[in-house]
C-alpha cells in the first residue's frame, strides 16, 4: 500500500489543525494527529521555542562561511552532487542545500528567482536551519534522526516555512559512521515526491563512495613494490609516483624520478581541475571552470586542448591520459597543492608547510583554479592561526602574501616567546601597516 503524500490535503488539514492548537494554548495536544516523525520534531521543537532565536539573525558573514565550507570534508564531493542532483533540481525549481553537521547552510544552489524567494525564510548559505533554531525542516530533523525526512508545508514547525516542502538526508562518515552533513532539496510540492527520496538517498550512497575512495586513496602510503624475497637481487625496482607541481612559480610541471616535464598554462589548469574533481567533469562544467565568460567559450576548442593534452601526457605517463564521458583522470597524480590539505587534516602543519611554496597556478583567471587556490590558502591560513607553533607561523610569515595579513601577525605576536628574536619583525610589519592607514 502506497504511503500518502506528506503535501497531502489531508495531513496537511492535520498540521494546521496542530498549528491551531499551538496558537490557542493548548501546547503540543494536537500535536497527535502529526506523523510520527513530525510529532516527535515537534515535541523537541515546543522545548526549544522559548529559547530559539530567529534563522535570520544567526547566518555567517562571508568569511566564517569561507572558513567552515573550507573544514567541511563535503567540499570534496560537490561534484557528485551537482552532476547528480543540480540539474534535476533546477528543472523542477527546486533548491538544492548543503548543510553541516549543525544543521548550518554551508552551499545553496538553484534557479536565481526561485533562491530569491527562499530569501524571504533565510534559506541561504550562512543560515542555521537546525531543530534548535527553526523547529521542524528536513534539513534539522534528518540531522536529529539520522536518516532521511521529508516535510510538507504546514508540517514546518514555523509558518514563515509553511508554503515551502523539502527532502533532507544525512551522508556519514564511511569509516566512522560520523553525521558529515545533510543534503536537501527545496521547493514545492515536488520536493516531497517519493522519487525525490530516492534521489536524494542514491546521490548520497555515490557520494559516501567517493569519500571512502579519498580516505583510501590518501593514506599515507609510500612503500616499495619489491618485496623482501627480492632483495638479493642486483637491481631493486621501485614504485616511482607521478607528482602534479602547481605551487612553485608561475608554471606547473609534472615530475616521476628524474623525468620532468612542463606544462603549458591551459594544459595545467585541465590537469589540476581533473585531479581535484575526481568524480568526472562534463565538457559544459569544464568550460565553466576555466573560462570568466563561458558563454563565448567553444567546446571545440575544449577539445582540441584536450586531445593535446593526451598527447603530452601519454609520452611521459599513460596512466594519466584523460578519459572522456565525463572528462576524468582514471589515475590521480600526486598534487602538491591537494599534500597541504592532506598534511592538514592529519595535523601535519610541517608537511603543509613544505608543500606549500605559493599560491596554485598564480597567474591562471580561471574561476575553477581561483577557487582551488582561494580554498589552499584558506585552509592552511586557518590552520596556522588556529594551531600554528611560533615557529610555524614565522615560516608562514615568509610568504608574500601574507606578510601584510595583520590577524596572522598577531597571532603570531601573541605566541613568539617574549625573547624571541622574530618579536621585533613582527612589531615592525604591525607597525607598518598601521602607518598606512
């Protein structure tokens, strides 16, 4: 038997009898005609009411959204869930949302005028739609629960909410199980649609894969491939791994032992946007990253770069050759610029440190390169301050661009031990800057 719609007129007539007794004083008594998963919101909610304060006066300036979109570990899978669910969505006038595991709106992505009018309820990046904040929504309650919920309209603890309806599920950690955040999609009645459970739960399960495949493919694991049977023998092979050099200049090279080869500007930017968009970019996205106005670009000529690029590259490392349908490396080389990420997240400030000789691909406009090097430098930035060693920090103070960066400055000042001959400089930077004020 068919489960009814939560957008149906029936339990809809439930919720706003439920919201009747609310207002009349009657507290949670009507809250029984609810479905199950939306009472036992709503009894969470009536806890929270008194001391919940509005969506709208909670969301993030842009800089501590930067900062928490650049932790969030779901920043390594947006390309799953756009090119599984962006399109879907946007067709149907839909949102699409990514939260944290606060429930906090890290990415919120749709058709401008239907994102417009969410603004009228703070559904934007920044927002808490938490169970704390907002009462009953898909996003919070999937939180709470652990898998996914589905509200209608009027089923929204509070009414600013009641003309829209949204699907939320939860992607876990794969090795640990841990709430990562949850993905939700918003709108009208179609929100709520069966299939649209379906969708959400499928676009998690892939991107829960490609999660588990970083975790895996990540681990620190530089071994010989000889084993030790062989080790009489005269020569002793050895596993040599192709590295992907974007921080080092203005150019960009691919380096395996001794071999070495450089790579033109545009065959660098389509090297790094396929080794950090794993899961597979189609021509359109790739012309989007790499063009400021992609609607004068041609994919002919993505083309011919590509076949180019094949060409190069299959001379130095047939692994490495771009695979079509979507545009994808089979194998990802060994990049410089993803180590700073990957020593960070083991809290290795050293090894991010060693990684990280200057901004990645520095003279590329590219929007996709702009981002991924705005995201290095804003995560090893907020690694140094957050736990950088004095040491560390006037390490990082050796790059230029941030030796005019007042807040890493003073944290450093206020970690120099007070001998410290390094003092003196820091003083002199901080006076400097103020000078030109």
């Amino acid at each position: 038997m068919a489960l009814m719609s939560p957008a149906s007129l029936a339990l809809q007539r439930r919720a706003l009898a439920a919201h009747e007794s609310l207002d009349t004083g009657a507290g949670a008594e009507g809250a029984w005609q609810l479905r199950d998963v939306v009472r036992e919101s709503w009894l969470r909610s009536l806890e929270y009411k008194d001391a919940s304060a509005s969506n709208a006066d909670t969301v993030l300036s842009d800089q501590d959204l930067r900062v928490l979109r650049m932790a969030s570990p779901l920043r390594l899978v947006l390309p799953v869930f756009d090119s599984l669910l962006l399109e879907p969505t946007r067709d149907a006038k839909l949102i699409l949302a990514i939260g944290d595991p606060s429930g906090r709106l890290l990415w919120v992505k749709g058709e401008s005028q239907v994102l417009r009018e969410a603004e009228s309820m703070a559904f934007v990046p920044g927002a808490d739609w938490s169970e704390r904040t907002v009462g009953t929504s898909a996003p919070g309650t999937a939180l709470v629960t652990g898998g996914g919920v589905q509200v209608a309209g009027a089923e929204h603890f509070d009414p600013i909410a009641h003309r829209w309806s949204c699907t939320a599920v939860p992607i876990h950690a794969p090795d640990t199980g841990e709430i990562l955040g949850v993905i939700d999609i918003t709108g009208g009645a179609d929100a709520v649609a069966a299939h649209s459970l379906a969708l959400l739960k499928a676009a998690v399960a892939a991107a829960e894969s490609e999660l588990r495949w970083h975790q895996e493919h990540f681990e620190p694991t530089r071994r010989s491939i000889a084993v030790s049977a062989a080790r009489s023998a005269p020569k002793l092979e050895t596993f040599e791994e192709t590295e992907l050099l974007v921080t080092r200049g203005s150019g960009a090279e691919l380096r395996r032992g001794e071999r070495r080869v450089e790579l033109s500007a545009r065959h660098a930017e389509l090297l790094v946007l396929l080794s950090w968009h794993r899961h597979g970019l189609s021509g359109e996205q790739l012309v989007e990253l790499l063009h400021l106005n992609p609607d004068a670009a041609d994919l002919g000529t993505l083309r011919a770069e590509l076949v180019r690029l094949r060409k190069v590259i299959s001379d130095f490392d047939e692994s490495l050759v771009p695979r079509s349908r979507p545009y994808r490396l089979e194998k990802v080389p060994r990049c410089d610029a993803w180590e700073v990420i990957k020593a960070i997240e083991s809290g290795d400030l050293d090894g991010a440190l060693n990684n990280y000789l200057g901004p990645v691909l520095p003279r590329s406009v590219a929007p996709g390169i702009g981002e991924i090097r705005d995201e290095v430098f804003a995560v090893l930035r907020q690694a140094m301050l957050q736990d950088g060693s004095d040491g560390q920090l006037i390490r990082f103070l050796e790059l230029p661009e941030v030796q005019d960066d007042e807040e890493v400055l003073g944290t450093a000042l206020q970690v120099l031990p007070a001998r410290s001959p390094h003092r003196a400089l820091v003083v002199a930077a901080l006076e400097r800057i103020e000078s030109r004020r």
